[in-house]
C-alpha cells in the first residue's frame, strides 16, 4: 500500500478504520506465536472503478474503497473471501495494495443460475503463512445427494496451510440464500456438515486441523439454519455465538458468517480472541450506509486468533506432564 497516493478522504477513512480495528481488539501478529484467521463476504466483489474519486457510473467500488478493504485485511493472515465475482479486477486491485507478500488461491466460476457467477477465494499473508499443497472443492457423490439436495450451487473450497508448527485445512463456503424461505438452506446446510464430518473421520486427511469459515446465511444461534450447522459436530467459539455480521441496511442483523470447527479435534490453540470489525460509520461518512456498502460491503469481516506456538505441548509430551494440571511444569525442579 502506497500510503503517499492516498486521497485526504482516504487517509481520514483509514485513520478511523485503525481506531476501529484497535477497538476491536484484533492481536498484533507475532512470529511463531499466532495465526489470525478471517472470513469475509464483499459485496459483489468484481470490477472496480481505477480511481480514488467516485465513478458516477458503474462500478461504484473505487481505488478508495479498495484501500479500506486492504487495511482492514492487512491485520489478518489468511482471509476467505466470498461473492468474487467472474470479473477479477477487484481481487487483482487489492492484492496490488497489500503488496508483493500476499497471496491469493482461488476457485472458477460456479455456473448456472443458482451458482450466480461465484468464486471462493483465500487471500494470505506469505511471510506468515505459506499454502501447503491441498487445494480443492467439495462435491457431492450422488449417493450422498437427497430428493431436496443433489448438489451444492456453490461448491465449498478447500485449501491447506501452514503457520509455524501449525498446519490446517480451511473450508469456506457461500450457502445460497434461495428464494427468500429460511427453511430453503436447511439442506443445503445439512450437506455441509455432514461433508465436514466424514472429512474430520478420516485418519488419513491431509491435516488433522480442519476449520469453517463462510457466509453460511444463518440468521441467528438457536434457528433450524443454525441447527443444521452444528447438526453434524461443528461448533462456534462462545466469542463468536452472538456476534452480528451484517450492516443491517434493510433490517435486523444476522449472524450469517461463521467460524467453527469440531471441538476436541482441534491440534491448534484457539486464544480465545475473535470478533468482528465494525466499519459502519468510519468510512465514506459522506455517504447513506446502503450506498457504503456497494463500496465496501454489506458484511463485517469475522475472525479469530489460533496459536501457533507448541512449545509446552512438545515439551510436556518429552516429560511425560499431565496438560490438565493447573501447572504442568510445576512438577519439574528448580
């Protein structure tokens, strides 16, 4: 990111957006001794308008919009990204202003009417986190489809990574939100856990590790769409259970992102630190908050902070300690 290009409305914004992410309070990422994981739905995420002023026309997301995008993803190490469109010059915009030491990993385009011109796309810090060879998206076998489900619309993308010691399987996913029904994403839910579930069972993944993260259009914690989450063994973090993850622009906040995996299978040390990073009414003051969000989005990024470092694992497996001890290195003398 070139700082000395930006606007004064941009820099304004990205002063603000600072106060908000420290208010968030998203961890500084240390060497061997985090990962921060994030998933976030941007809005119609395709072209965008190459300049800092705004387009009168369309696209309405300019180089401005970018440059918030691109701060607000700097402070995590890999992002999910949802709803790229078929038009990449976004994407290609934003790791431009992260700089030469982000990477991207992407799907094609998911085709048909239900797939509406879709990718799914990981965007991640390369001095942090390296891609470590699995790349792939989830299908059904036809033996696994049912009479209300024979495919996903948009296939759930799955790609490995390496932190530190640390090593792990993200999978994200867009649930189509249907026809305006609730009820309609059960299934397709439902699919989805269960896919996660046999994964998890296998002995021979390629990482033992696997997490979710995705706009899973879930209204709220305790609905049948939340329920068919969980259905199968995943679960959300308490940090995340009640967090709100859209603008509200036209009503209620929902909880339709998600981060989860199957609690007791994780190798990985969840800090216990997540959250989200609220940008509504920090950038293009100037504008409506509907209008915003055809700018930035209509979601707020979610995340969670992993421990990378496992020293006093290996270290108590070399003493033979007991981890559930309230300290386990007590044991050994001075």
């Amino acid at each position: 990111m070139n700082y000395a290009d930006y606007t004064p409305r941009t820099a304004a914004d990205i002063v603000r957006i600072r106060r908000r992410i420290r208010e968030a309070g998203v961890p500084p990422k240390v060497t061997d001794r985090n990962v921060i994981l994030a998933t976030w739905n941007i809005r119609m995420f395709g072209d965008v308008y190459p300049h800092f002023e705004e387009n009168p026309y369309s696209p309405k997301r300019n180089l401005r919009a970018i440059a918030i995008l691109a701060e607000i993803i700097s402070h995590f190490d890999v992002v999910a990204i949802q709803e790229v469109r078929r038009n990449v010059n976004g994407l290609r915009t934003l790791l431009d202003f992260l700089g030469p030491h982000w990477g991207v990993i992407l799907s094609d385009v998911n085709e048909g009417h239900a797939g509406n011109s879709e990718r799914l796309a990981f965007v991640y810090d390369r001095r942090r986190v390296s891609a470590s060879g699995l790349a792939g998206e989830l299908v059904l076998p036809p033996e696994w489809g049912t009479q209300a489900l024979q495919q996903f619309a948009r296939t759930p993308y799955a790609v490995s990574f390496r932190a530190g010691d640390a090593a792990f399987i993200l999978v994200t996913v867009h649930i189509r939100y249907g026809s305006g029904d609730p009820n309609e994403r059960v299934p397709e839910l439902e699919a989805f856990a269960d896919w996660m579930a046999r994964w998890n069972e296998q002995n021979t993944r390629y990482h033992e590790d696997i997490i979710v993260l995705g706009d899973f259009n879930i209204d709220r914690r305790g609905d049948p769409r939340f329920e068919a989450f969980t259905s199968r063994g995943l679960n959300v973090p308490p940090q995340l259970r009640d967090v709100s993850t859209n603008l509200a622009t036209g009503g209620k906040a929902k909880h339709y992102d998600q981060i989860g995996w199957f609690m007791g299978d994780l190798r990985m040390e969840f800090t216990g630190r997540a959250g989200t990073v609220n940008f509504a009414g920090a950038v293009f003051k100037e504008l409506p908050l509907r209008s915003m969000s055809y700018r930035v989005s209509d979601h707020l990024p979610l995340w969670a902070e992993f421990s990378t470092d496992r020293s006093k694992e290996h270290l108590m497996e070399i003493l033979q300690l007991d981890p559930w001890a309230p300290d386990p290195f007590a044991a050994v003398p001075d």
